[in-house]
C-alpha cells in the first residue's frame, strides 16, 4: 500500500470521515476515531503509510 495524505472532514460519534488530500471529488472513507493519533480533529491532515495515521502540519 502506497503512502497516502488525508483530511478529516466529519467526525460522528466515535467515527470518522476522512478524504485523501488532492483526489478532487473522491469518496470519503468511514473509519473508528481509535485508530487516529489523539488529538485528530475536523480539518486535520493525516499521513497514513503501513495503515499508521499520523498527524502532519
């Protein structure tokens, strides 16, 4: 799996909608809160490489 960028653009509950950075219109995908670093919020970017989400900028 390639190294990829994301943004959180929703969070509902203990879930997340995150969008990969520079895809245009691509689908958001739904994942649980716990397996983002703490302190992941509406509008952090995430580099996400071997499934480990980590927080940039």
């Amino acid at each position: 799996m390639e190294p990829k960028d994301y943004i959180v653009v929703k969070i509902e509950g203990e879930y997340a909608y995150i969008r990969e950075i520079g895809k245009g219109e691509s689908e958001d995908i739904f994942i649980a809160l716990a397996l983002l670093p703490f302190g992941a919020d509406i509008g952090t970017k995430l580099h996400c490489e071997f499934f480990t989400y980590t927080i940039i900028e």
